[in-house]
C-alpha cells in the first residue's frame, strides 16, 4: 500500500445540517459501516474536543487521587500547550503574512 493510499481521506455526505434537528440522532451506513449522527443543542462537536477536554478532567481527578491538589503536572502540560499554540500562532502569521 502506497502512502498516497494510507492516508487518503473521502468525504461523502450523510446528511445536511437543517435535516438533523437539535436534540435528534440520525444512523447511516456508508459502506458498511454504521454511523451515528448526533445535534446536540444545535451544535455539532468534533469527537475530539470531547476526548482533549476529557483527558484534561482525568488528569485532574488523578492528581487529586494522588494527593496533589494543585494538580502540578496539569498545569506544567497547560502551561507547554500554551507556549506551542504561541508559537505555532506567531509562525503562521509570519508564514501567511497576516498582521
């Protein structure tokens, strides 16, 4: 398998976003594979903003159960994810131009 093929992406589109309303799942199968589609209150969230904020939340109930109420390594990983998104933000400014 080429790496072209690894790592191609297809869209195909299951619904549109006024045929889903908020509060209402709807399940499609595309090429054998089920899937469910979920409004929630009008908005669509990505799964992984769900996952990214839930690591963050059990990353705190760790260091709480570990005694560590001011959750240090948390706040150390918070403070590096921040330089990174500085960065990364000042570097595609400069790349891109804008001001």
């Amino acid at each position: 398998m080429s790496s072209d093929t690894l790592y191609e992406k297809r869209y195909v589109e299951v619904a549109k976003t006024n045929e889903i309303e908020p509060g209402q799942l709807k399940h499609v199968e595309v090429e054998k594979k089920e899937i469910l589609i979920a409004n929630i209150e009008g908005k669509f969230y990505s799964i992984f903003s769900f996952l990214f904020g839930f690591g963050f939340a059990l990353q705190i109930a760790r260091a709480e159960e570990r005694g560590d109420a001011k959750a240090s390594l948390f706040k150390r990983r918070l403070f590096w994810l921040l330089i990174i998104g500085l960065l990364l933000g000042v570097l595609a400014s400069r790349l891109l131009g804008v001001r």
